[in-house]
C-alpha cells in the first residue's frame, strides 16, 4: 500500500466522522445531550486530529486541535450545547470538511486560515472555563471509557512508559513509525527515547521496507490514557502497543517482553534501567496497578495472560464484565481484537470493478438464454436439464451481483437535516423535518442521482411550501411547521415522498400563470394532475419574490428531467390550505430486470415482470373492430391500449388475442397483444441518443436468438390509456390529448406518445 492509499482511507474514515458529528448536532438541539454524544462528538474530532498529524498535515491538525479543545470543555460540562455553539461548530465542521476535499483535490491548504472561527472558538473556551474557580473532573457519565473513580487513578505527574513494537510490515503499509513520534512531541515531551535493534538483520538479509526497530520511551503529557491510545490507532492491526503510568510493574514488565526472545526481553531491560526504571522491581505507591494500563497486541501473546485480574472492587463506568479484563486494558486488547474481526466481514470494492462485474453478469445472462434455447431445440432431455440447472445459478449469481450494489438511501436522507436546519434559520421559520424509511434499499447509480433532485424538492417545500410563521398562527395552524421525507418498497419500485403541511398548490394561481405565459389558452380546463404538472416547466414559477433559496423558476423542470433519465415517475398530490407531496416512483435497478415477453405482429416486447398483475383472454366481443377501448374485469373499468395500432404495426392472424393487465401506483391498464411467451432476465441495454425521445419505449435487450427486443415504458402506457379513457367523459373542449409545455394544444393520434 503506497501513501496515496493510505490518504484515501484517511479522506473516507474523516468523512465517516463527519457525518457522524453532523448527526449528532443536529440530533442534539432540542437541549437532550448525552454523555455518549458529546464524547462521539469529542472522539470524532480527535481522531481526525491524530490521523491528519500522521501525515503532517500541520494546518488541519492545528484547527482540529481548538475545535477539540472546546469539544473537551463541553463534555466536561464547562460549556452547554446551546444554538449559537451548534451553528459554530457546523461552521467548523464545513472547514474540516472543505480542507479534506481541497486535498483530496490536491489543492494548497493556505487558504484555509479562518481566523475568524479560530476567535469565536477561543471566545467560547475562555468564556466557558472563567465561571469555574478549579478544573474539576467530569461527571462519571461523560467519560463512559474510562475508569469512573473519585480519586483519579492516573499519577499526577502525567509520566508514561512507552513501549512500541510495530510490524514489520509498517512501511510497506505506508505508515511511517517516525510519524507518531512527532505526533506525541506534539500533545507532551518526549524526555528519552532509545530504539532496541536486535531483530536488525546484517548483509543481503536486510530488507530497507521491514521495520526491525522496537521503541522504549519515557514520556511527559497531561493527556489522558485513552488520548494517548488513539494516537496509535492506525497501527492496531500489525503491532504491539503498552502504554503504563510511570512506573511499570512487573507484571507490565512481563507483558511487554511476553513476545520478545532471550536477546531482545535483555536489551530493553537494559534500556528501562538507562531510561530510570528499575526493572522488575516492586511497584512503587503511586495509586496505579496493571489493571489501569493500556496495551493492545495483534496476536495472541501471553501478555494477556501475563496481565493480572482486576480487582473484585474495581469500578468502572462500564457494567462489570466477571469474566473480562478491566476496561482500560479491555479497550486495547480484546475489543481491538473483536473489531478487527468484525470488520474483516467487510470489503472496499473499487466501483468501476463492480461495474464491469455486473456487465460480465449481464451478457452471461444472455449467453445462457442462448444456450437453454438451442438445448430446447434439440429436444435432448439431459441437454435441457443442464442449461436450466445452469440458468438457475446464473439467476442466483444475478440476484448476489445486484445486491451488492444495493445501499440504503439514508446516504442521501443524512444530508436533509442540514439543509432543513441552515433553510429554516434562513427564513426564520420553525421547521421540522421526519425522515423514515432511510433503511430503504436502491441501487447505488441511482442514489448518487437523486441527491439534487430531492434537494430541489425539500428545499421548495421549505421556502414555497411551508407557510410563515405569522400565517400559520392565523390560519389556526401551529407555528412549528412539518416536512416529511420517507422512502418504500411498492411493486417492485421505489417511492420516495417528500411531503409538508404548508398552504398547498393553488390550481386558480398555476392555470393563471400559465395562460399569462402562453403556455394554454384562457378557456382550456385540466385535470388536477395536469394542472399540477405545469410547475415542471421551466421558467415556471408563482412565488411573489425570488429568495436566494428559490423563486426564480429554474429547478423544477430539471428535477422531472433526472426522475426521467432513472425511468421513474413523479406526480404531485396538493389539497389547498393543508400540504403537498410529491411522490417519485423508480425502478430498483437499471442494470437486470425480470421481464414478461410478448409478440405483437411480428414484433417482441418485453413488459417489466414487476409491473405484470395477470393476463387474461381477451373477449371475443371486443375483437380488432370494436369500438370500445375498455373492460368489465371483475367489476372494474380497465382501459385498453392496443399495441399494434398505437404502435403503428403490421396485423397478423392471430386465434386468440391476450390482454397484459399492468399497474404502476394505483392505477392500472390492460395491454392487447398478439402471443404471451413467458418470463426472461432482462438485461438492459440503453437506447441510442436517436431514439431516446421515445416515450413509449424505455430501452432494448437482446434475446436468446440473438434478436434486440424493445422494453415497453409502462407509465408512460397507462398515462396514456387512462388519459384517453378519461376524454370519453369530458366536454368537447377538454376531448382532445395536452400535454404541458406543448404551443399548440390541437388534438393528436394515439402515435404521437412515440
């Protein structure tokens, strides 16, 4: 591993910790901390610093070091967690997160000073600690890692034995153990240091990217245990960390050289004696014993053994383990140990890798089809049973493929609470927003593309949507306002709804505005939908002024156009005076679908298998020359939408015609073709720039035989047969097919959706 990768998993675990603290800060406002929440708000911050002091990365190392300073001062009940240092530490939290992308951009840090936030910051510490007449120690609660005891167990001199082995593999790792050296000389003083070089091979046996060196220090800091511990965190997973008060105990002495052979376990007890600790003798009364200390191996060593059980009075602010160890060792040793497990479950893949994976699934998938279809063909029952055995692992290889892609769209959902918070101050109303369905499960292209959308979306229902405070109160509502943001699983789809209690959608105001542009002539009526549908035009707009959140009438028409391109849907339910909701409906994947062949004329289609509800015969009364356009199926009014006429294609003789009744939401329709000929795996292929404009057709995939089949644009078929259906029923003015955005509004042919 080179130091470029070592950074970038610096970037993504920095970003992690961010998010994390973003969290909690918006989490926390409503005056509810808790121990554990400062003190992940406080480790977040830290771990940032010592990661970055690393890599000698002097300028975030110094900003984090006051941010930490103030974070220390709020755990430590010196400072209270009110609105204005909320907004501060954001502030801060953007900084942090600015300087890790403008190197990550390979840009130059010294432009990011702010000496600004560095003034507000040291106002709040000095501020915060001047009330206190003595620092005290903080409640048993704020520091849960730690040893809760009324005495603390630390000696008050601040010195500290270290003794470092890291692995030999340290270097090639991209960690250079010089590093955390000057890290310490940062935070105490380091007052001697020797290396111990007995593992130091001579001649051609040397290899100059193996560490042989072994560290024994004695150091000064008034830093705590667990800070000095974190220091060491990147190299938990190859080497071998104590950290004991001054002085070490026998047994310390004993775990340490648990691991070391005969001439190494002699040259660090001879350097233990030059750095002034005498060696194996008895503990000296400074209230500390082994069960305080910290040290962690990679290994299975006999230090764990060599360690000594704790106390049966011990106390902890953790709940007493019978069988563990005390929870200053336990946090370096077996913890570390059972983390390390744990994340060895889980694997970073590069992206493009799982790209070019699923595209080897897909034309698998296709190459497989083949083979079962030239096995049917040859009508050899052993030939037959092994292209299906083989089909099916195929299918089960597809599904794990995909899954693997799958995320939880809180990814996205993580970010609103931010923006409904600065959105909500900036306007100065009261506003909050409820996210559920977070654990929803979406394909990660598609989540990446959602983003801006769905902050379009929050942000308008914020500005436009939710009404002032002073109007709330006189239309009798509460001044807290409500934004909903939740995602479900719903045939095979996705909905994502974004939803509010604000004013609604005044249809007299939107039909105004769009005669005032031209866009429908003063006497056109529309239905509810379609009325709703015109704030996608571009330029659009009714807000009485432009804000610098919204107003202008960009946005809207670029939020449709992104919900087209993932073939999802978005329609808009609005009751005036109570609220609106916007739901956006798409596909789970874009890259393999279940799908329903079947033969119009000459032709094969394909119908997405989520969007199938039955098939049925179509009746003999409603052959090719009827008139009617609908079916009694059970009670219900389905429209029909015949594909050969809509489609313009050549009529074949057929015995018997079929109808593919499909929904999408709510509403349904029944499709006439010619032959139903079963389910296939669908692997999508996207159409050619030429042919995108197709409504009716949303992409092609390639059959067993080699032939390209088009896949059918369900929505966009239903909304056409539903809307034609609803015209049999409407005044002659209203007898005709609009659509919004077009200049002239004359009637059109069942082919025009093409």
């Amino acid at each position: 591993m080179d130091l470029e990768l070592a950074l970038q998993t610096f970037f993504e675990e920095s970003n992690e910790l961010l998010g994390e603290m973003e969290r909690i800060l918006l989490d926390v406002e409503a005056d509810n901390t808790t121990s554990e929440q400062l003190n992940a708000l406080f480790r977040a911050m830290h771990t940032i610093k010592g990661s970055a002091g690393l890599f000698g990365l002097d300028i975030i190392v110094a900003f984090t070091h006051e941010v930490e300073n103030a974070l220390d001062q709020l755990r430590d009940g010196k400072l209270r967690l009110d609105d204005m240092l909320t907004g501060l530490l954001l502030r801060c939290h953007d900084h942090v997160k600015e300087m890790l992308a403008a190197l990550a951009a390979k840009d130059s840090l010294d432009r990011f000073a702010q000496p600004e936030l560095l003034a507000e910051l040291a106002a709040y510490t000095q501020t915060g600690a001047a009330p206190e007449p003595e620092a005290a120690a903080p409640p048993a609660a704020a520091e849960p890692a730690m040893p809760a005891e009324p005495e603390p167990d630390e000696p008050r001199s601040g010195l500290w034995l270290l003794s470092l082995r890291f692995g030999p593999d340290m270097l090639r790792n991209g960690m250079d153990p010089s590093s955390f050296i000057r890290y310490l000389a940062t935070i105490g003083e380091i007052e001697q240091i020797e290396a111990v070089a007995t593992q130091l091979p001579a001649g051609a046996d040397f290899n100059p990217e193996t560490n042989y060196l072994r560290l024994e220090a004695r150091y000064r800091s008034p830093a705590e245990q667990q800070t000095l511990a974190d220091v060491f965190e990147f190299a938990r997973e190859d080497s071998e960390v104590h950290i004991w008060p001054w002085p070490a105990t026998p047994a310390q002495q004993a775990a340490a050289l648990a691991s070391a052979d005969a001439a190494e376990a002699a040259a660090v007890r001879a350097v233990w004696l030059r750095l002034g600790l005498d060696a194996d003798a008895p503990t000296a009364a400074v209230g500390v014993d082994a069960d305080t200390a910290w040290t962690y191996a990679d290994a299975d060593t006999p230090a764990e053994t060599a360690m000594p059980e704790p106390e049966a009075n011990a106390t902890s602010s953790e709940p007493a383990q019978p069988t563990e160890a005390a929870p200053g060792r336990a946090k370096g040793g077996g913890e570390a140990k059972s983390a390390k497990q744990a994340e060895s479950k889980f694997i970073k893949v590069e992206a493009g890798k799982l790209d070019s994976l699923i595209n080897l699934i897909g034309e698998l998938v296709i190459a497989g089809a083949a083979a079962n279809l030239v096995a049917r063909r040859s009508q050899q029952s052993a030939l037959v049973e092994s292209t299906q055995a083989i089909a099916n692992l195929i299918e089960q290889i597809r599904a794990g493929t995909l899954s693997m892609r799958m995320i939880q769209i809180g990814e996205i959902f993580s970010r609103f609470p931010r923006v409904a918070r600065d959105v909500s101050r900036e306007l100065g109303k009261d506003i909050q927003l409820h996210i559920s369905g977070a654990e929803t499960e979406l394909d990660k292209s598609m989540v990446e593309k959602l983003g801006d959308p769905l902050m379009h979306i929050v942000r308008n229902a914020i500005d436009h949507g939710i009404e002032t405070t002073a109007q709330r109160l006189a239309a009798g509502k509460p001044a807290e306002g409500h934004v909903w943001l939740n995602a479900y699983h719903e045939s095979g789809s996705i909905v994502i709804e974004v939803a509010d209690d604000g004013g609604g959608l005044n249809q007299a105001r939107i039909l105004a505005k769009a005669v005032e542009r031209g866009l429908l002539p003063a006497d056109m009526a529309l239905p509810e939908q379609d009325v709703f549908r015109l704030i996608f035009e571009a330029g659009f707009s009714t807000a009485d002024q432009v804000t610098s959140i919204s107003g202008r009438g960009v946005g809207m028409d670029v939020v449709r156009k992104s919900i087209e391109q993932l073939r999802g849907t978005i329609d808009i339910e609005s009751e005036l005076g109570l609220g609106t909701t916007f739901r956006i409906r798409l596909p789970l994947t874009l890259a393999i679908i279940d799908g329903f062949l079947v033969e119009v004329g000459a032709a094969t289609f394909v119908v997405p298998l989520e969007a199938v509800i039955e098939c049925i015969e179509l009746p003999a009364a409603l052959d090719r020359d009827s008139v009617h356009d609908c079916l009694n199926l059970r009670g219900e009014l389905l429209p029909l939408l015949r594909l050969d006429n809509f489609l313009d294609l050549p009529a074949v003789a057929a015995k018997r015609r079929n109808v593919v009744v499909v929904h999408y939401g709510e509403r349904k329709a029944g499709l006439v073709v010619d032959a139903l000929l079963g389910e296939f795996q669908t692997v999508i292929k996207p159409l050619g720039s030429l042919f995108r404009h197709l409504k009716a057709i949303s992409g092609s995939t390639i059959l067993g035989t080699g032939e390209v089949a088009l896949i059918l644009d369900v929505p966009a078929l239903i909304h056409h047969a539903t809307q034609k259906e609803a015209e049999r029923y409407t005044l002659p003015s209203l007898a005709r097919e609009w659509e919004p955005g077009t200049s002239n509004p004359a009637a059109k042919t069942d082919r025009s959706a093409q």
